[in-house]
C-alpha cells in the first residue's frame, strides 16, 4: 500500500498526523536535507568572503535563492544522487555543485563546496540548528502556552476551597487556584533551566582537529573561522574539543529537561483525572460523542489519559537517546546516525500531548457543590488549627486531645468539633474563635498570584 495516514506505521505520521503536520519543517528526511544544505552553503559563502576563492555576484544570488526555495523536488533530487554515492551528505555536496554549474563560477569556487569537511561537520551542525528551531518556534511556545492557561485557570479558581488529600487521606484545606500554581511554578522552574542549555555544534574536520584545513592553509586561524561560523553566522556554540562527532552532552541535556517537564505534565494529567473521578470537576460534553460502546452515561477524561499515554512515550525516548548518544568508541561509530534520526519522535509525542492537555482543561465544568460537600464531611481536618491555636495558649497536650477525638474517628461533624471546644478549660474568648474555624476557611495563605 501507498504511504498515507491510514497506512502510516507510526500514529505520529497516521492518526496523529493533524496534531504534529508542522514538526516536519524540523524532523522530516526533507528538513534534515534541507539544513544540511543550508550548512554547505553558509560555509561556502564565508570560505568566499574570506578570499579563498572568487564568487560572482550572480552566482552566490543563484545559490541563495536555491536555499531560500528549497524545496520538496530539490531533496528528492539529492535522494536520487544518494542512489549512486550510496551517501547522503555527499549527495548534498554534488547537489550543490550542479547548481553551481548553471552559474558564472569556475572548477576553482566548485571545489571549495565541501572544502575540508567530513559529514559530522554538516550533520553535526545541520541537527542543532534544525533542533534549535524546533525548540524556539514549536516547542517552547507550546510550553509556555500551556502554563500561561493553567496561570489564568489558578487565578479564575484562587479563592475555591478544597478538601487536600496526603496519602489519599483528608488533610488540611487548601485552594484550587493555589494548587495549579504548583505546576505552573514548577513549568516555569523547568522552562529557565532548559534555556540555559546551549545548542552545541561540532566543526573541526574529520577527527577535530582541522588537518586538511591546515594542511591546504596552515596561516589560516582555523579555530577562530570556525567560531566564527558556528557561534555567528549558524547561531549555535562550537564545542572546541571534539572527536569526528559532537559529544552530544548537551543535546542530552535538552531531552532529560523535556523528560522533567513531562513528568510534571504527567503528575498534572494524574491530578486532573483525581479531582474528574472525585466529582470536583464535570466535564463539557460534545453532541454525537460516546464516551462508552456500552454504558451511555459515561464522559471519560480521555484527554488526559492520551497525554499521559503520550508523554510516557515520549519519556521513554528520551531516556534511550539521552542515555546513548554521548557515548561512542574512540573518535566515532555509527551508532548515533540511526538514533538521531529519531529526535523528532518524543518531540511529537509530546506536542501531541500538549495538544490534549489543552483540550481536557477546555471541558473542565468546575463542581463548587462537591467541594463543600467534601469539606463539610471532613470536620476532623481542623484539629491542626485548633490543636495548634491551643499551644500558643500553652494548653497541656493539645496535640493528644484531638488525636483521641479524631484520629481514625467516623462522624466528626461540626457539632461534634463544637462540643469538644466547650468541653476545654479555656476562656470563652478562645472558644469563640476556635469555633470560627471551618474547614472552609482554614487553607491559609499563599503568594500573590
């Protein structure tokens, strides 16, 4: 069968398709082609600015307007002339020097087309560049999105009690908009750290040590062109000791700080899906959905079990390509060419579980009623407040009062809680405000959000 969404192998390139289609200005066969030859024409051009070689006018136009249409057609050309040279960065090479052929340039300016480099320094520069890109224009923004929504959420919700729940059990009171808060903070936390990671990049020649620049130019700087080029013209930082290879260290970085966010996500999508079966959140139905083949009344909250399905999968790719990649024999093998490859997969993975997250908060029908309910049911959490309200009075063994009323008791209520009050030896002032505490009110007191 011919390739289309149906037949895709992978649900990122068939069902999920829809969700990720713009991932492939980054991560496809033909995005990796196409930075690769955007390298091997800055570098051409720079190697021309330098005076190494003449380059026309209209020859460096005709070459920059190839870059600027790269298009579809021009990689499924450079994919036929891989069918002969059986190499891909190579076929990058004589791709760009048949342009060069249709123009004013002599054989010497078609022989500095590659000059110097080995297929690391192209890829190895090709996929932090398309990475980077990637991150800025997709990724990011998608990230930031979301806990810019979950911001608004918190403070839509910053006053609504809630019944806290440590080891499943019912704890002192907190408020909702507070508890979403600790994810945006801990997004937020995440996303600084990401942006402290630079996007590294080798190039340096075949082991890293520019012996065919310096053996052609030995009064070159090789080291500060390749600076320059790198950290300047391709907007990425030059590692300044490498093998054939880029180390991969940071690269790896970027995925373990993708992999921390996601499991910040995955703890949000878990918390949701509590608060939906504990009935403090209904959900928006759409007319013509099921949520069941079977049972009719059902709205699952599958939005987050996708996410958190997605994110798993993300994460476990992101664990192996961390992991693998900044490991390799000596000066290289080619165990990272086929991993690299897949960069783009636990990216979509999680783009697509972006994409549900924010269409569960979407439906989310705030349930105040069964909040209180919960509250009211669960008097036994303010004996923190006034056990700890009675050590500040210096009351004896306020702590093992309330425990012997409370710990482990059905019923506590408020009458219950009140009774116990009037039965201490205290002042009817500090009864009274004892008796003002509720387990509504009791949630203390966060930052400004």
């Amino acid at each position: 069968m011919d390739l289309q969404q149906l037949t895709a192998i992978s649900p990122v390139d068939g069902r999920y398709r829809r969700q990720v289609s713009q991932l492939d200005e980054y991560f496809s066969e033909y995005a990796l082609i196409k930075y690769r030859v955007l390298v091997e024409m800055e570098y051409f051009f720079l190697l021309a600015d330098k005076k190494f070689f003449k380059l026309s006018a209209k020859a460096r136009a005709t070459l920059r307007k190839v870059l600027e249409d790269f298009s579809l057609e021009d990689a499924q050309a450079i994919k036929e002339i891989e069918k002969t040279t059986n190499h891909d960065v190579k076929a990058v090479e004589y791709f760009i020097k048949q342009k060069l052929e249709t123009t004013d340039a002599g054989a010497e300016a078609k022989e500095f087309v590659h000059f110097g480099l080995t297929s690391q320094d192209v890829n190895n520069t090709a996929i932090p560049l398309l990475w980077k890109n990637a991150m800025e224009y997709e990724f990011l923004p998608a990230i930031i999105n979301l806990q810019t929504k979950l911001h608004e959420l918190a403070n839509t919700w910053k006053n609504i009690p809630l019944l806290a729940r440590t080891h499943g059990q019912p704890a002192s009171p907190t408020r909702l908009g507070k508890e979403i808060m600790v994810f945006v903070e801990r997004i937020d936390n995440q996303v600084q750290l990401f942006s402290y990671i630079p996007y590294a990049a080798k190039f340096g020649g075949a082991t890293g040590n520019f012996n065919a620049h310096h053996i052609a130019y030995p009064k070159t700087d090789w080291v500060a062109f390749a600076n320059h080029f790198v950290d300047e013209v391709l907007g990425l930082q030059r590692m300044q000791f490498t093998t054939q290879i880029e180390h991969y260290d940071s690269l790896a970085a970027h995925f373990d700080a993708i992999k921390r966010i996601n499991n910040i996500l995955i703890d949000l999508c878990r918390d949701i899906w509590t608060y939906i079966s504990m009935d403090y959140f209904k959900q928006k139905t759409k007319k013509g959905e099921v949520g069941s083949s079977a049972m009719p009344h059902k709205v699952n909250p599958i939005d987050f079990e996708n996410a958190e399905g997605n994110l798993g999968i993300a994460n476990s790719l992101l664990e192996h390509l961390s992991a693998k990649l900044p490991i390799s024999r000596l000066q290289r093998d080619l165990t990272d060419s086929t991993v690299l490859r897949n960069i783009g997969v636990p990216v979509s993975h999680t783009m697509i579980a972006l994409s549900a997250i924010n269409k569960g908060l979407e439906k989310l029908v705030l349930n105040e009623k069964k909040m209180q309910e919960d509250l009211e049911n669960n008097w036994a959490v303010v004996a923190e407040a006034i056990q700890t309200v009675l050590r500040r009075e210096n009351y004896p063994n306020p702590y093992e009062a309330l425990k012997e009323l409370t710990r482990g008791a059905a019923g506590i209520n408020k009458q219950s809680m009140h009774q116990f009050i009037d039965s201490l030896k205290v002042s009817a002032t500090l009864k009274k405000e004892l008796k003002k505490i509720t387990p509504q009110n009791y949630t203390g007191i966060v930052p400004e959000m």
